[in-house]
C-alpha cells in the first residue's frame, strides 16, 4: 500500500484537474489518499496582501484558471466568464477548508478513518465544482451547507465541530504538515511520508510515479526476505 498525503486548497485550480486523476489512480493502484488542507489566503486581508486589491486577486486567479483549463481534461468544467461576472470578491478557501475538516471528523465518527478521508474527499471536490464550475460564493455558509446537505452528512453535527477549536487547529496541523516538508505551492503529494511532488500530474505521471513506489516496495521486500 502507497500513501499519497494530497495537499490542495479549494480555489485551487490545479488541484480542481488534479483531483479527478487521482481518483482514477486510488481506483487502479494500492493507493491510501490522506487529505490535507493548504489554505492559501484565509481572508481578504492576505489577499490584498499578495495582490494588492481583491480585483487585482481575480483577474490575476482567473488568469490561473485559464492556463488550468489548457491542461484540463474536462476544459467544460471551468468557467471562467462565469466567475469573472460573478459580482461578490473573489473567495478563500479557509472556510471550506473548516468545513472539510469537520466534514473529515465527523466521516471518522460514523465508520472510521477511511470513511472521514472518502467524506473529506466527496466534499472538497464538490465545493471545487461549486467555484470553479458553478462560480458560486464557497465563502458563503450557506453554500457549503448545502453542498453538505446535497452529499447527505449529518449538517447539525458538522455545525458542532465547526465551532470548535480543535476544527481551527486540524486546519493549523495540515498547514503545519506542509511546512515540515518544505511544501509551499499546491496541489501537492507527499508519498509514503518521505517524497514531495509540488506540481500538477497528468494521469500518466501518476501512475508512473505509484508504479515506482510499488516496484522499489517490492524490492526492499525480497531483500528483506533474503536477511
């Protein structure tokens, strides 16, 4: 078994394309995907902070995007026209990342730690689809209720751990995580705790990637047998 530590932030555009190849990998290969939340910007201050103005933020995003919709493979997903005419600021991601969290917390109550990541994982690509495809407001509460209401988790006590400071501090971890190693752009892989990919894979690169890890796995377990 592989374990890929999957670093993203939800208005990330790259980690949009990135999500569904990794999915399509965890279905071929003995893959574990641990979600890990990196927020960019948590509010509008750091926002004008690395842009200089919220507009300046989103044509600058949107700009993003479009080298992102090049290298698509479902282009039709990302609506550019749609957020550019979209009349609220352009959006953090610090609140879905709460959401995500809570949404990760409450999955492992229900049926464990696999169940918490495969809840994390529905949600977060959801809220993406809502931004990037649907362009609406993900620093709306409303929004990501909804979105959590359509996937059909327990809202009330999503609600409970979202007002909790240990939902502040899962977030600080994962960010924490990153940093430790040396993660500072996303989507980002960190594999078997050890090696750090910070780029966007095609589908082949992954696979190729993964089929390493299993070879050199195998490897280091015939040697093993021959101690």
């Amino acid at each position: 078994m592989i374990q890929i530590e999957f670093f993203h932030d939800a208005v990330c555009g790259w980690c949009y394309i990135q999500s569904p190849r990794l999915r399509a990998i965890a279905e071929r290969y003995p893959v574990e995907v641990i979600h890990r939340s990196f927020v960019l910007q948590k509010n509008n201050d750091e926002m004008i902070s690395r842009f200089g103005s919220m507009d300046a933020a989103k044509n600058e995003i949107l700009q993003h995007w479009q080298h992102c919709k090049a290298y698509a493979d479902a282009p039709e997903l990302i609506n550019i026209e749609g957020m550019r005419a979209a009349a609220f600021d352009y959006p953090t991601g610090y609140l879905s990342a709460r959401y995500a969290k809570a949404v990760e917390r409450v999955g492992e109550q229900i049926s464990g730690q696999a169940g918490g990541q495969c809840a994390h994982w529905d949600f977060f690509d959801a809220v993406q689809k809502a931004h990037l495809y649907f362009n609406q407001n993900i620093n709306d509460p409303k929004v990501l209720d909804d979105i959590v209401t359509q996937l059909q988790l327990p809202l009330d006590q999503i609600h409970k751990v979202l007002l909790s400071q240990e939902n502040a501090d899962d977030v600080e971890r994962d960010l924490h995580r990153a940093q430790e190693r040396g993660i500072s752009r996303i989507p980002a892989f960190l594999i078997n705790g050890q090696n750090v990919v910070s780029q966007s894979l095609s589908y082949s690169q992954l696979a190729t990637l993964i089929q390493s890890e299993l070879d050199k796995k195998a490897v280091s377990g015939q040697a093993e047998e021959l101690l």
